[in-house]
C-alpha cells in the first residue's frame, strides 16, 4: 500500500494506492484465482478516525483512494502519521501509514 499526505491550506490531502485483485466470486471462478476484495478501509491520526470507506468486489484492482480532511478539527499537523488500515473478506488486515507533509 502506498499513502501520501500533505498539509495545504489546514486541510490534509490523503492519496492511498491499495494492492488487491478486489476479485469476487464470478471474477476469481473465470480467472481461477481466489476470492478476495477489501470489505473496510479506515484512516487515523492521533489515535482519531478521520475517514471510513465500506468496499466490495465492485472496485477496480489496485484501487485509488483519494480524501480531504480539517486539520484543526483531527488535531493533525505536520510530521503526524496518517495510518491506513483494511481488512479484506477472508479477516486478513494490512496497515500503511504516511507521516503529513
């Protein structure tokens, strides 16, 4: 997972690239690959939510995330990580994160 943050204006600009064939159940039966897509995404910054996605399989592979958020109202600043979590439908999680710029 790639994750870029930037500070601008006292807004903080998220870009995320997840990895993940985001296959379901016809696509991965037709490329004979296993089922898995990212179900939930959250980003956090000092311990606070400041974004939440639920997904499914009707996302492209590798998906693009992209959000704004208020600096001042998450108490962020630069040099503070933003952390992005997901868990896929088989319970696997993985974690990034990328400190404000």
């Amino acid at each position: 997972m790639k994750v870029k943050a930037k500070l601008k204006k006292g807004n903080v600009s998220v870009k995320v690239l997840a990895k993940s064939p985001m296959a379901g159940k016809e696509e991965a039966a037709k490329k004979k690959i296993d089922v898995e897509f990212i179900t939930h995404m959250t980003a956090t910054v000092n311990g606070a939510v400041v974004w939440e996605a639920s997904t499914g399989p009707f996302l492209s592979k590798n998906p693009y995330m992209q959000f704004v958020f208020n600096a001042a109202a998450a108490g962020a600043k630069k040099g503070d990580k933003v952390e992005v979590n997901w868990v896929d439908n088989n319970g696997k999680t993985k974690k990034g994160g990328k400190k404000i710029k």
